[in-house]
C-alpha cells in the first residue's frame, strides 16, 4: 500500500475485498484515508469553506445543505453523538436524514464539559445532561440566522418565515430555500446574543425514536475505530509489563525478539519492555520471545483473600467521619435488637470489547494522536509535559471507541503515555500503534476497588429503621490525581461513598465512615462507580430492615421516602409494572431495588429461579427510571438494559483474582461476561417529566445485583452478602 493509496480516499475501510461470494472469508485490509475526507470520527470537516454557516463550535452548515453537528463528548457505544445531534436538530428544524455528527478535535476552551470546568471529556453519565441547552441554543442561533438571511433576501418580516424539516419558507409565492442555499448570506448575520427555545409541545425530534446515527458505519464496516488506523510507515508496539503491580525491571534479554521477523527494535519504557514491529503478530511473537527479570521488592505479592481479611480488621475500628446524623452509638446501645450484616465486593475489569490501543506521532508540530480519547484535557496535559511541549499542540483525532466503561478516561493517561514514550524512542515523524492484547488489557489494566462493608441497624416500635451504621473499606479512585483536590474533601473520596453518604431514606442517626486503604494494585472508576456496591449494600439492608419490621419491601421503603418524591415515584411505577404484590410465575422468586445515581433514579423488579447446585436464573427485569427529559427514548431504553446486563454480569461470575500478585484471570474464558442466553427479558419503563435531563449510561447498573439478592432471599433464606452471587 502506497502513500497514493492512502492519501486518495477511495477506500474507507475495505470490508470484505474479495466479496461474499467469493467464499475467502474476511479480509483485514484496512486503513485511514484522508481525515478531512471521512465522514463520522476524525473527520476534520471543512472549517472556514466558502459559504458555510459556522455560528458556533457545535454547528456548521454547508452549501450543500449538510448539517454538521461536532460532538465534544466520545462516542463508545452509548449513543451521545444521536443525542447530541438531535439536540442541535430538534432548535434548528432540521431534517433528520441532513444532519451527521463529526468528533470534536481537544480543545477544552470550547469544548470543555461544563460540570468539570475547564477540562473535556466524557463520564459521569454527562453527557447529555451539560450538553442540553448548550447543544440546543447552538441550533437556535443557527435557525435566527437562516431566518434572518431569509427575510433579507425575500424582504418580509422573519415572523413570517417558517423552518420545516430543513426547508426555509417565506408568505409569497416561490419563497423557499433549503439550507444549503441560504448557508452563506446566513453567515454574514450577526450571531445573536439571546434565542428563545422551543416549548415542550413544540417537540419534533426530542422525545422520538430516531435512528442513531453511528449505526451505518457499524454496519457497512465504515466506522473508524483505532485498530482501523494505517498510516505511512507505521510501526506496531506491544509493551512486557511486570507480571506483578509494583514490580521494577531490573534486566532483559532482547536477543531472541529481535530474531523475530518483522521485529523492528527492543527497548526500556517507563511502564516495562516495548516491542516495535511492522505488524501486530510480529510485536506478540516477538515479545513472546522476550526474556525479563523484574525486581518484586515493592510489589503486590499477595492474594485477594488476603487484602480482604486486612479491610475486615480496619473494620473493627471507627474510619474517616462521612455523615453524622443524631446520635448513632447511643440509638445502638438502646436498641433492643441489632441486625449487623459484613459485604465483601472484588476487583473487577472493565472487560470492553475494544481493548485499549492508541495511535501516536511526534512530529515537528508537536504530537498527533488518533483514539477512543474519553479524558482529552487529561491526555493532553500528560502527553505535553513528557514532551515539554503546550497542551495545544497535542492534537487528537476523536475515533469510535468499543466500550469503556470509565477506563479511556484513565486519570494517569496510561497507555497514551505508554504509546507516546515508544513513539518517542522510535523517533519523529514514523507514527506507532500501540495494541493491548485482551490479556494486557485484563492483567496490566486498572480495576474498580475492591470494597467491605459493615453496617448495623434496628428498628424502633414504628418498625421504622431507628439508627443506621455504615462503615465503608476500599482504595481511593482519586488520591494521587488531579481530581483529588477538588473532590477528596476532609479525607473523603466522594467516589467511595456515593450511595451510601446520600442516602435517601429517613432515618434520624445515621453514620456513615470511611477508611482508605493504600495498595499497590491500579484501581480507577467503573460504570457506575461507588454505587456499584454502595446500593449493594445499602438495597438489602433495608430489606433486612423491613423483614424484620415485619413490612412489605415496597411499603415499607415508599415510608421512609417523604423527602424523595421522585424516589418514591419511581418504585412505585417499578412496582406496579413489574407485578409486586402478585404471585410471581410458578418457580420464580421476585426481589425489588431502588437506587438513585448521577442525579437519575431507578428501580428495578427481577423474577428469578434456582436451575439446581447453587445456579440461579433471570427471567424477567422490570426497570423505571427517572432521568428527566428524555430526548431519544429508544436510546434510553437501550442505555438501561445494557446498563443492567454490566450489573447482571458482575452479579453473575465477574472477578479479578490474585496468586501471589499475579492477576490470574486473563480472558473472557476465566473472567466471564454475560451472554446472550443468560440476559432475562427486559422492559423498561420511563417516568415523563420536564426536568432537565440526567444521565442514563450508568445508573442502572448499581441495582440489579441487589434486586437478585433480594429475590434470592426470598427463594432460599439464605441472605447473600458478597459479589459474585454464590448460593451456598
């Protein structure tokens, strides 16, 4: 392949070369055309071409008529870019089929999320909710130039003037124009200070069921991910990382490696052994070739049954103060009865299905990167300062990326830095690719903590919950990054206690506690984050509660939500549609949870059976959910069943263990993810509202684990209190 052939953007990505009926199977030709020829991630769009509209960072209509809507946030699967784009579509009265999403370059004066400040990046379920207005006052402004380059031209009144489904239509005879044919006049207005949004009865586009807008590309094969990129002379580097977290090289031996054919060089790298190739398989077998020795002396060396037992005796003894209300220890001491329950939650891998890979390129400009980049501002900042070099010129190419679930946005920028120092030692201009192999991706990654919990309660004469005890044990998320000073208060990571600091419940003395301990092993967030155990916690607890108040689950937690309407609402919706109250299918048990994340409330109703030896079943999940607005609800719906199928799969078998400080699990065949077969029949139901919208992607995650505990209380007796679910 030449440069020619590169550079000619005849071919996006070659699919299939020989046909389907030619009977050779799937061919791996692929590479990057010209970006400012693609569509979708990493095209550059035409900024600045003659007759375009470009009123703002989000919006660019051209002659043609197209109407480009640049998205900030990454698109790994969620949805964001349909959002997004329906956003801009509904102000600017668009038609659907005109509109197309291109990914934002890093830019963070522009394109910052605007609950993080002055940084870009997508998480914490924001998407959609910081974007609202900003995306749908970028359409508005465009749609008050159109109009008024429209009343211009036709000399009338811009009342007088209508916008439907991209076609401009003015009171006299022969007055309509598309887009496309007002886009220049349109751009020498002026872009008006103040518009005015649509009412809510005025809806087209928001709250429809449009078609997304990466499907195609995912479909026809045309769709930009990293491990689709080809660049002139690239190279492909694998990285040895120590098989131990904490573990030191202290030599090796490159002799073999590079008697590999295809191996290019061998070399040190702050993160462990680069193998540099001129293709994938010539990396690996080269790197398998490779012989190391790593100094173990500060590393973990231990087993996850130990680093548990060390949690349960920090549990003996009173942690970092969280919340203090009334007098917890006194309202223990009287308490007739106290109900005390232990919560153990491993390790877990984010498992995506693209694992991390990172396109790198130090050139006289500075450095050129094409990625799924999820934290741009983070990856910027890093990748400068190892160059000495401003943030500005770090340039990203925004690709698809295949999942996440939190570990793009690596708060330590791993493995951009880790491409960028081999990219470094390779030399300038030759662009490397760095590829994790799912084994990397599941042993030298970075994991959600492992937890404990201790909680203890009673119930006073009301039945009531009289006094609540929550002592929470696990790794900071934030300590040591660059979120730490804003969101570590007085000790507290707030990632760490989320769920169970907030809780929602009326109980007049409630602690909650927290110790942190250090080690050595790699953790960051996970979708949903602290709620992932949290709700865990806190969701059959006050099961345990109402059980021994001798009250119904639903009830019983509907009296403790006077302060929560919107809680309250949302069981009860969870509770209806889901049968509570009525016999469950013959063999089956139903168990019901309810949990508030990202500002989004949802609850859930599971009926679940016992298939014999300790197996159990999901049949059905019932789901509501309240997260505002919603703009796309097919997208919604599809966010929650995903977002529950994570937590179903976590609940199921997911774990990550150690043998002296080796990660044991390496693949999908010993860290299993949910199948196909496995996932129950699921409806969701949304709770209509105007409040502005909330996150969807993580919020249902955090509640089907307790709502299948809760069932399977209900079948066995037996209460489960530690992830996975193991009946004994």
């Amino acid at each position: 392949m030449n440069n020619d052939e590169i550079s000619s953007g005849l071919s996006r990505r070659t699919f299939i070369k020989t046909g389907l009926g030619a009977g050779a199977g799937l061919s791996l030709g692929v590479w990057l055309p010209a970006l400012a020829q693609m569509g979708g991630p990493g095209k550059a769009g035409a900024a600045g071409a003659t007759g375009a509209l470009e009123p703002n960072a989000f919006v660019r209509i051209g002659p043609d008529g197209v109407v480009q809507v640049v998205a900030k946030h990454l698109e790994m699967g969620q949805g964001s870019w349909t959002g997004l784009a329906t956003l801009v579509a509904e102000e600017l009265d668009a038609d659907w089929d005109q509109v197309e999403v291109i990914g934002a370059p890093a830019d963070a004066a522009r394109y910052n999320n605007l609950f993080w400040g002055p940084v870009q990046g997508t998480g914490g379920s924001t998407a959609m909710a910081n974007s609202h207005k900003q995306m749908r006052e970028a359409g508005a402004a465009a749609r008050a130039m159109l109009l008024a380059a429209a009343a211009e031209r036709w000399g009338v009144e811009v009342g007088d003037i209508t916008i439907d489904r991209g076609t401009v239509t003015g009171p006299g005879a022969g007055q309509r124009a598309g887009f496309g044919d007002l886009a220049e006049a349109a751009a020498a207005q002026p872009v008006p200070d103040l518009v005015f949004l649509k009412d809510r009865k005025d809806f087209r586009l928001i709250g429809q069921m449009l078609p997304r807008k990466d499907n195609p590309g995912k479909v026809n094969g045309t769709a930009l991910y990293t491990q689709d990129i080809r660049l002139p002379d690239m190279l492909t580097a694998v990285v040895l990382h120590s098989p131990r977290f904490g573990g030191r090289l202290s030599g090796f031996d490159a002799a073999d490696a590079k008697k590999v054919s295809g191996v290019v060089d061998v070399f040190e790298i702050p993160s462990g052994v680069a193998v540099v190739a001129r293709d994938t398989w010539s990396a690996m077998s080269g790197r398998d070739a490779l012989r190391a020795e790593w100094d173990d002396s500060d590393a973990f060396t231990g087993t996850a049954g130990e680093l548990m037992a060390r949690y349960r005796d920090m549990a003996d003894q009173p942690g970092t103060v969280v919340r203090a209300d009334g007098d917890v220890a006194a309202a223990l001491a009287a308490a007739d009865t106290v109900l005390a329950a232990d919560y153990e939650f491993p390790f877990l891998a984010h498992a995506t299905m693209e694992p991390m890979n990172c396109v790198v390129r130090v050139d006289a400009e500075g450095c050129e990167i094409f990625n799924g980049a999820q934290l741009q501002t983070g990856d910027q900042m890093a990748v400068a300062q190892a160059l000495g070099i401003e943030p500005g010129q770090v340039r990203i190419n925004m690709l698809y990326a295949g999942g996440s679930f939190g570990r793009r946005a690596n708060p330590h920028s791993d493995y951009v830095l880790e491409a960028l120092h081999i990219a470094k030692h390779v030399g300038r201009p030759v662009p490397v690719k760095l590829v994790w192999t799912r084994e990397d991706d599941m042993r030298a990654g970075y994991y959600r903590p492992m937890y404990f919990h201790r909680l203890r309660g009673a119930v006073g004469p009301d039945g009531k919950p009289s006094v609540w005890q929550h002592r929470i044990v696990g790794q900071s998320i934030l300590a040591g990054t660059a979120f730490a000073e804003a969101l570590i208060k007085d000790g507290v990571d707030s990632t760490s206690v989320e769920g169970a600091s907030d809780l929602p419940y009326g109980i007049p003395n409630l602690g909650v506690d927290l110790h942190s301990p250090v080690v050595p092993v790699p953790v960051q967030w996970w979708r949903a984050v602290g709620s992932t155990h949290t709700a865990f916690s806190t969701e059959t607890f006050i099961d345990e509660l109402a059980v021994a108040a001798g009250k119904d689950p639903v009830e019983y937690r509907l009296g403790l939500l006077g302060d929560h309407p919107r809680h309250a609402r949302v069981l009860q919706l969870a509770a209806e549609k889901g049968g509570w109250g009525a016999p469950a299918p013959e063999g089956q048990f139903r168990g019901i949870a309810l949990h508030e994340s990202f500002n989004t409330r949802v609850a859930q109703v599971v009926d679940v059976s016992l298939d014999g030896d300790g197996a159990w079943r999901v049949h059905r999940v019932v789901v509501a959910v309240d997260c505002g607005m919603a703009i796309n609800p097919d997208n919604i719906r599809a966010q929650v069943e995903g977002g529950m199928g994570f937590g179903l799969s976590a609940a199921l078998g997911e774990a990550i263990t150690f043998d002296g400080g080796r990660v044991v699990e390496g693949n999908y065949d010993g860290y299993p993810v949910l199948r196909m077969n496995q996932m129950p029949r699921v409806e969701v139901h949304i709770v209509k509202n105007d409040a502005p919208p909330t996150g969807v992607g993580e919020p249902a995650t955090p509640v089907i684990a307790p709502a299948v505990a809760i069932a399977l209380h209900r079948a066995t007796g037996q209460r489960l209190r530690r992830l996975p679910l193991k009946l004994g």
